[in-house]
C-alpha cells in the first residue's frame, strides 16, 4: 500500500509546496533504499519470533557483527574517492547492511533452538489469521500514530524555511536516538508480562509491568536531563550555520519534557501490547495526536500566537503526555489475576480453531 506513495513521493511533496531540490533529492535517497525494504521488514519478523521465545539477544548480536560492515560500506560508498556515490550512498549502505542483518538472522534462527518452534507452511495458519489481525490492526494504529505525527510534524516544519526544517530534522534524530533505551524496555516487557500471563503467574506480570514502567521513566528523565545539558551546543554536531544551532537550542528544552512523557508512553504501550489491550491504546493514542495535539501544534505555529517550530513541539508534547497518562493509568489499575484469565481463554480458543482447522484439512486431504 505504501509502495506507490514512495514512489511517488516527490510528485507529492512538489504538490505540498515544499523545495523542489529537497523534494529531487528526498524521492532519490527512498528509491534507492527500496531495495532494502524487503529483508529489513523480513528481519523485523524474525526477530519478533525470536524474542517470543526469550531469544532477546538474537538481534543485538547480529547486529554487532554487521555495524562495522555498515560503517566500513558507508565510508566507501559516500566518502571514497574511488567508489562514493555521495549522497546517495548512504542509501546503498543501507541496503547492503538490510541484506546483512536478515542474512544474519536466519542463520542465527537456523542454528539455534529457536528452529524447533518453527512447524512450517501449512493452510491451518489462515484459519488463526482473524484472530491475529485483531490484535495486528490496533497495534498498528497504536504505533503508526506516534511515527506519522512525527512525519506530519517534519511537513510543517518545512513551511518555517530549510533552516528550521534543518533544525527540526536534527532534534528528530536525537529522539530517535534516546528512544532506543525506552524502545527496548518495551520489547521486553512486553515478552516478560506476556510470557508470564501465559504461566497463569499473575503476580510475577504484575511486578513486573510495574518494574518496566518506573524503568521507563528513569530512563525518559535521564534523556531528558541529556537534552537540558547538551540543548545549548548539540547543534553544533551536525551543522556550523549558526541559525541551524539556534534552531536547536530552542527546541531542544520542550524536548526533554517530551522525553520523559515519550519514554512512559513506549513501556506503557508494551505493557498494553502484552495484555492483549492493543485496542485500547489505538483509541487513545490516536484522538491524542490528531484531535488534539498536532491541530494545536499547527495553530501554536501557524495560527495568532505565532510560535513558530515551538509550537509545533508543544503539540506534539500534549499529544505525548495524555498518551503517557491515559495507558499508564490503564497498565497501574490492571487486575492481573483477571489478565490471566482472559489469556487463558484466548489459548483455548486458539486451541480449538487449531483442532478445527487440522480437522478440515484432514478431510480436504481425504
């Protein structure tokens, strides 16, 4: 579905006024990277299926042994006098690195334990596949709304000038950069809670929801007293325009405050995704970003208070901090004894789709 708007993107972001040089150069960077698409969402997949088994370093080591492969690929490819393409060759190291990691992966699957899980290609998995997407969609709406306010939030920062449009591209990387840490802790909990749910050991998924939640906010005000510490010359990192530096340091304390709310919001949303309550999150998640926090960043930025980037940040906080209360608040009030119990109904309705589904297959086979 996303196919066509990435291969039309700069015919779209030319029709949302933006530059056309940025616009030549934003559709050239996705057409290359394409390529790796595939074997990225493959090694995303393969990943899940590890982590539910427990396999949570699985991906952590491939990825150790890959990084200086990138490293080394996106030297040569950008910077070598030889063999640099420039710009655009940090896309093809991207896809390189892509091809890597999922060649990585499978072997790593196919040479550990993690294989035994795996029963094959048969048509019974399609009888499951309702049950699956009605946890699939709203764990999708509930993740997308966060990254495609991010992507809204970079259009309209474009309409401030390159400068601010600069500005903001470097805080979104450095929250992409903090979020690894509460980004993690929401893998593992989910696994952790979900796992345990599945033992009927509700008060050990109890204890430890509550563990990944007081983590996750340790680890949002450490990054947000990183963004306080470093707002005044982080700039500096990425670009010597002054204007750019600026840009930064400005936006850059409304940062640490969404930090924190963003780092609840990741954990708070793991423990969701492990109480099968996915749903839920979806329902606030996205009223919180699109009803209220981005139309309220837009008129900060655009509208009679004339706040600039800011205003776009601050909307942007809003939306994060009722996403962070409204699932933290759910996660906290939570009766686990009764979280088992529906998990326990859910795997014997999943048992007898299993029965119903071998027994069809038996008499088509028949």
């Amino acid at each position: 579905m996303a196919l066509p708007v990435l291969l039309n993107i700069e015919s779209i972001l030319l029709a949302l006024n933006q530059d056309a040089a940025i616009a030549h150069l934003c559709s050239s960077f996705v057409r290359a990277q394409l390529i790796g698409s595939l074997p990225w969402m493959y090694f995303e997949c393969i990943k899940r299926f590890l982590q539910a088994q427990g396999h949570m370093k699985a991906s952590t080591q491939v990825l150790i042994v890959v990084l200086p492969i990138h490293l080394a690929n996106t030297y040569l490819l950008v910077w070598s006098s030889t063999i640099g393409v420039g710009f655009l060759g940090a896309a093809f190291a991207n896809v390189i690195t892509f091809w890597v990691m999922l060649f990585g992966i499978i072997v790593y699957s196919w040479r550990s334990q993690a294989s035994r899980a795996w029963g094959g290609w048969t048509r019974q998995s399609l009888f499951a596949m309702p049950q699956y997407y009605r946890l699939a969609i709203p764990s999708m709406v509930m993740v997308c709304s966060d990254w495609a306010a991010w992507e809204l939030m970079a259009i309209a920062a474009s309409y401030l000038g390159n400068v601010t449009l600069a500005g903001q591209s470097i805080v979104i990387n450095t929250c992409s950069l903090t979020y690894q840490i509460p980004g993690g802790l929401s893998i593992a909990v989910s696994n952790r809670v979900g796992n345990l749910l599945g033992q009927a050991r509700a008060r050990r998924a109890n204890i430890s929801a509550n563990a990944g939640l007081v983590l996750g906010g340790l680890s949002g005000a450490l990054s947000s007293g990183f963004c306080l510490i470093v707002s005044a010359w982080w700039g500096k990192l990425y670009s010597s325009d002054p204007e750019v530096i600026a840009t930064v340091a400005l936006i850059m304390p409304i940062c640490a405050l969404f930090q924190l709310a963003d780092s609840m919001n990741g954990v708070s949303g793991g423990v969701l995704r492990s109480l099968g309550r996915q749903a839920v999150g979806a329902w606030i998640n996205f009223p919180s970003y699109y009803l209220i926090g981005f139309p309220l960043g837009l008129y900060l930025t655009y509208g009679a208070p004339g706040a600039g980037v800011a205003g776009l940040w601050i909307g942007l906080c809003v939306a994060v901090v009722l996403t962070a209360f409204g699932q933290t608040a759910i996660c906290l009030a939570a009766n686990y004894s009764k979280e088992v119990d529906r998990c326990m109904a859910q795997v014997s309705k999943s048992r007898d789709v299993a029965t119903e589904a071998a027994a069809i297959n038996e008499s088509v086979e028949n």
